[in-house]
C-alpha cells in the first residue's frame, strides 16, 4: 500500500517536472539552461511535496516517509538536470553526432578539427554561452572589454588544474594511443600569445 503511495507521488513529481520545465524554457527567459533546469527540479519537489501532506490519499505514508521521497525527488531532479538538457545543450559528442547527420552521414577525419573551430565555435554561439554562464555563476567579470577571473574563478581554476594532473587517467585512450596529455594541455603553450589583458 505505502509503494503504491510512494510510486503515485514520484509520478506525479516527475509529471510536474516535465510541465514545468516545458513551459519554463518555451515560455520563460532562462539564462543559464543548468540553473533553469535545477530551479524547475527543485519547484517540482515542492509541488508533489505539497501535495504528500495535503492529499489524504498519501495519509498512509510517514512524516519521515513523506521526507525522504522530497529528498529522492531533489537529487533525481539534480541528476536529470545535469544528464539531460545541461548534456544536450553541451555535449560535443552530440553535435559530432548531429553534425554528422547534417552533412548527410559522413565527414571526412581531417576536417573535423575545422568543423570544430569554424562551424561549431558559431553555430552554439560557444563564446556567448560559456561567458554568459561563468558571469552568471560569478567566476569571471568583463572589464573594458577583458575577461578577468574573480577570486571564485581563481579558486576553481585551480582545483581543476590540481583534479586534473592528478585524478584524471595518466594512460587515456586517444585516437589508438595511451597518452597522458590531457592531464595537462597547457604544457606545450608556454610562451606568450599577445592576447592577454589586466584590470585597469
């Protein structure tokens, strides 16, 4: 009986979830697709929640029952958040895919790295979005012109160069070959491209 209970209200939380976000981002500005997705996720929870200790039918079901579902509803809506629309909208290996499909089924190996820099680069906008994202999430400011990292930025830059040189693989299968080179791609830009800017 309590099942039965548990599995209507996960119904209707993920029923809520998929309204919601519909008419979020068809209806709504969204700045950042992730945080769009976690909000509706989150607002998902608290309307199926609502109704757990509203509706009479969910009676049956503990305080502490009724708790741990909102609980599970959060971190499901946290994971679709990040596997769906946040993959989707920035997987390179979907628009390898897509781009694929597009020219009919087949692209030559050699041109994927111009694929890359002159139709990828513009048709997602990927300058645009990755900026607007990492303003929105207070990583990076735009002075004049100059995008500098703020203290946060900082910080983060610098766990993720610390994860990568040493939790990501040291022997990662590249195009037939074991490699290491990912765990710093930094290591052969040594020197200065003229392209740097400082906070006036």
């Amino acid at each position: 009986m309590k099942i039965t209970r548990a599995l209507t209200g996960t119904f209707i939380f993920i029923l809520a979830l998929l309204v919601i976000y519909w008419v979020h981002v068809n209806y709504f500005k969204v700045d950042v697709v992730f945080y769009a997705a976690i909000f509706d996720g989150i607002l998902a929870a608290v309307v199926a929640g609502c109704l757990l200790w509203a509706c009479p039918f969910f009676k049956p079901l503990g305080e502490f029952e009724k708790f741990l579902l909102v609980v599970i509803w959060l971190i499901t809506g946290y994971g679709l958040a990040i596997s769906v629309p946040t993959v989707i909208d920035r997987s390179l290996s979907f628009y390898i895919l897509e781009k694929i499909q597009q020219r009919g089924g087949g692209i030559r190996q050699d041109a994927f790295e111009r694929v890359f820099t002159q139709e990828y680069v513009k048709e997602h906008r990927l300058v645009d979005v990755r900026l607007t994202e990492q303003m929105q999430s207070g990583t990076i400011m735009i002075e004049n012109g100059c995008v500098l990292l703020t203290d946060k930025g900082d910080r983060i830059a610098n766990f993720g160069r610390y994860y990568r040189r040493n939790w990501l693989p040291k022997q990662r299968l590249l195009m037939g070959e074991y490699s290491s080179d990912l765990t710093d791609p930094f290591r052969e830009h040594r020197s200065s491209p003229g392209y740097e800017c400082s906070r006036k």
